[in-house]
C-alpha cells in the first residue's frame, strides 16, 4: 500500500466546493478567490511527544489523545489563529510524516478527525503530503482564510484606554480542552461585526504570554484584574499545588480569543452581548509593561506560558 | 534562546513587500490578493533521515546537504509544484520541528537558504511555525501562488495526439542536482505565455512514475521514444549496473517539467523555442497505458520511481 492509494483514498472522501477548482491530487490545489477579500495564511506543526501523546501507543498518559483527536486538534489549533485575525477559514493543506509501521491506519484516523473539525467550518482539505519515515508522528497543517469587509483584526491594534475581553474561563486545558476546544471562529465573526475589535490574539501559550505579545505588537501596557478571570472548573481540578489563577495564567491551549476594544463599544458588548461569555479581564496601559492587579496591588506579571527552547 | 527571540531574528531579516500587509509574528499573515487570479496552494515536508540527509552529521553521506542547501530545497520543491501549474509564487509560511541541540543555528541555516530561492522568486516567506523536539529536523513549507490570466495547468488536460515535451536532461540528480536545481518557474510561465499548455507535472517521483500520473489524470495512453529521452551527464556517471536510460526514466528529483501540447504548438515551440533545452520525448495515446517504444519495439513501461510505502 503506498501513498498514492491513500491519494486515492482520500480523494474519494473530498467533498467539492465551489470555490475548490482544483483539490488532492495534482501538484498544487487552485482555489478561486473572492475579490476584494484580503488572504490569510497561518501554518502548525504537531510533533509526537513534544505537542502531543498518542493514546494508542501511551495509554494513560496525561493529556494523551486518540489519531482522530490529534487529527481534529491538528487542525484546530490553526483555525483558532484564523479566528484571532476574525476572518474566515477556507482551506487547508495538510503534511504528515507517518510512522512505517501502522501509518496507513493513523492517516486515516488523522483524516477522519481533520475532516470532522473542516466540515464544522465549511473547510476543503484541498491538498497535502505524505510521507513515512522511521520518526515519530509528525503533522503540519497550513490554513488559508478570507478576510470579511471589515479586514483582518492583528494584534497591533490595542490603545491605552482600551478595555480587554477574554471569551471564555482559563486553566487547565491539559484535562480535556486542549483536544476538543471549538476554535472561536463563529464567536470573533460575531463581535468584529458587532463592534471594531482593536486587536485580538488566541489563547495557546497562555493568557500573560498571549496577552504580553498583544502588549509588544501594540505598543502599549497592560493590565489584567485578577479577580476578574474566568477560571475553568478544570483550573481548580489540576493535581498539583499552583493556583487556580496561576493556571488560568499560565496554562496554555485554552484557544479563547481575548481582544481589545474601547470602553464604548466595550459597553456595548457587555450590554447586548452577540455572543454568551465574554469577560472583561484587564485594560490596556499608556505606560509599555504587564501587570497583575490583585488585592488593589499592582504587580508586574512575568509571561508565564510555554516556550519552545533552542539551543 | 527561546522561540520568541528567533521570530524577531527572522523579522528584522524579513524585506517588506507591497502585497504582504502582515508579515512573520502575528496569528496569521495576511496577503492582498489580486482580483481576478485563483490561488494556488501546495506543501511538501522534508523529513530527515527519509528525504535528505545533513552533510553536518553524516559527512560523506551520499547526497547529503547542508542545513542551507536544505533549506533551499525545502522552498525549491515547492516552487516546481507552482512551476508544474505555470503559476507566479508569491508566498511561503514555514514550520520547524528542530533537535533541542543546535537547533538554533540549524533554524538560521535553513532560513538563509530559503531566503536566497525566496528572493530569486520573489516570494515573500510571510509565517511560520518554530518548534524543538527530540526528533531528527522536519521542515514543512506551504506556498502559495498566483494564476496568470491563462490560468492553471493542471496534468488533467493532456489528449490523444498531443505531444509530450520535457524541459531539460534527467537522471542521476543524486549526484548534486536534487540539492541545486532551479524551479522552472519561469520557463513554465514563457511556455504557458507562448502556447496552450494542455497538460503539466513537475518531475519529482521519476519520469515513468510522473509520466503516469499525467497518463491517469488525463484518461490517456502516453508513449515514451528511448531514444529521444535526454539524458543528463549525471545519469551516465552513475555508479551502479542500470543504464544511464534506467536512470532517466526511474530516477527523481529532477525538477524539470514535463508538458502536453498540440502537435501545432509543439511546432511552434520547436521552431522559435521561448527557453532552451526542450526536448520531444513523445505523445499521448487514444489507448490507455504507459509504453516505450524502444528499438522499433512499443513495450509496457512500469510507473518506475519512488514511492512512500505505508504499512
């Protein structure tokens, strides 16, 4: 079996789309686009061991998921950066180095999963590359949207005075979220067409980390109210001895949107919200630096959150 | 050495292009997109061990590269699939998975490498993706092009009658070409610009192997002449007991495309030919099946070339 009859196999799963010219199978996929619509491309690369454990070959191992988790989870996580620019996913194509032994049956699990979350978002899976080798799994998804009238919303945007907005309770994705999560795609369509998002980042390094690159891009401070972030049950179920907070500070993959907007159309969100909740947790400083206000003290909050080390 | 401080390495060395509106560092990067041109999207993933092999640690390793060479290809392969539609590259986004030890200078290596092709074709590298892990180096690309006004060549529209041209001599691309090859893209664009180009494939699995993709995409026969077939220096200084024809026909990585055109705009090519090197080495068939005619003699051909097996 090699890796045409997958070719073929996939193919024979590939929905058509309108706007899908051409999909797997040729040396690139053609997509005709929309006139006037920016285009945005993001990429991912899921490694076995470092971002994720196969339950199949791991059983029992702390966050570990199935092929077909790791195949939805593969492709979530780029349709969350999609959502962080309030655009709309359109389509992906998706790399795998496989395993030799047992990398047919994983494919297509991984497909499986892939095609659940890409059906949920009105996604083709217009091309990709497979490969086996003797390493571990590899996947790499890259992930092409339109930008709606209204353009992409970056995370440069933020101004002092700006009220921050997070969509949803932090901490302890590690338990279950960080494989079945819903990418906030609908929910960032909805507020930037509700009000003019300033700026805009996805949880996946962690809130003060996430939140410290939106201060840099923005040029400006922030600061987040401790008492105002929405902690997850599952921040308060982790088994080790960090708190709730620092959790829901530092854990990553979350993948809620948190976004800048002015007090007024702050107001306005909070008063007839387009979508359920959304959390006020900070605002954005004239003075550059990330702090934590807790107990009426203002303190600067290192950004906690996961970094990949090169030596 | 974190993630974070090799993005800003690879900002400050990122060029500003009038189409990219955000580059490397945010969630996405967004591109304006010419109205009236289709997408083209295509990926491929270089995986250590399987599809190349660092000169750095394993010197002397036939075919092995350096981690710039490398990370040449890993653009250049990508480019040849853009070439293989007669499309304009425009932007690449770029995911790492790199050892822990030594993996930044590996990352530096690889990007320069790239960039030297990317700013041969004025393509942008827009994003990317910057990971560590105990695994040996993966490198994926994603790229992104543009249709001309003529639109994509597919390997779909080759037809009875229709000859088949190639664009340089094969074989033997071990021996050096596979690391140095130059993408046709432009020769595809001045072949595309001078006559309809019925049908394309870049040949990277072998010309047997590609030839029958054309032959199955197309729904038609295609014979091969032996002694038309050009073959390169290369391919004759082959070290082992197949001939220098055996090498023509099943080696990869040669990176030159292969075309279908009618017989009057073979002509013209051949009579005031817009690039060098074009070489007729056969036609298409009403009768289904891959043939060389060899000697007089019309014998089957088999898909020579490599493939990925999966277990």
């Amino acid at each position: 079996m090699g890796e045409f009859a997958f070719i073929d196999w996939l193919r024979q799963r590939t929905p058509s789309a309108e706007r899908v010219l051409l999909g797997p199978g040729d040396d690139t996929a053609v997509l005709r686009w929309p006139s006037g619509t920016d285009c945005l491309i993001t990429t991912d690369m899921l490694l076995e061991g470092s971002c994720f454990r196969l339950a199949d070959t791991h059983p029992g191992s702390a966050g570990a998921g199935t092929a077909r988790q790791i195949g939805r989870k593969a492709l979530a996580v780029n349709l969350s950066d999609i959502a962080a620019m309030a655009g709309i996913p359109r389509a992906a194509v998706v790399s795998v180095g496989l395993p030799r032994r047992g990398g047919r049956s994983l494919a297509e699990q991984i497909y499986l999963g892939m095609r659940e979350m890409a059906d949920a978002f009105d996604t083709a899976i217009v091309g990709g590359d497979t490969n086996s080798w003797d390493g571990p799994l590899v996947i790499n998804v890259a992930l092409l949207g339109e930008t709606t009238l209204r353009g992409a919303v970056s995370r440069k945007g933020a101004r002092p005075g700006d009220v921050l907005i997070v969509t949803g309770p932090l901490g302890g994705s590690i338990l279950g979220k960080h494989l079945d999560f819903t990418p906030r795609v609908q929910e960032a369509l909805a507020l930037h067409a509700a009000v003019d998002l300033h700026a805009a980042i996805d949880i996946s390094d962690g809130l003060a980390a996430d939140v410290a690159h939106l201060s840099q891009e923005s040029g400006c401070g922030i600061v987040l109210r401790a008492e105002s972030i929405p902690i997850a049950d599952a921040a308060r179920a982790m088994p080790d001895k960090r708190s709730p907070l620092e959790h829901a500070l530092g854990d990553g993959e979350d993948f809620e949107i948190v976004f800048a907007v002015s007090p007024a159309d702050a107001a306005t969100l909070l008063h007839s919200p387009p979508i359920p909740g959304l959390t006020v947790i900070g605002e954005c400083l004239a003075e550059t630096g990330l702090w934590l206000e807790k107990d009426g003290q203002r303190l600067p909050l290192p950004p906690l959150g996961y970094v990949h080390e090169l030596e």
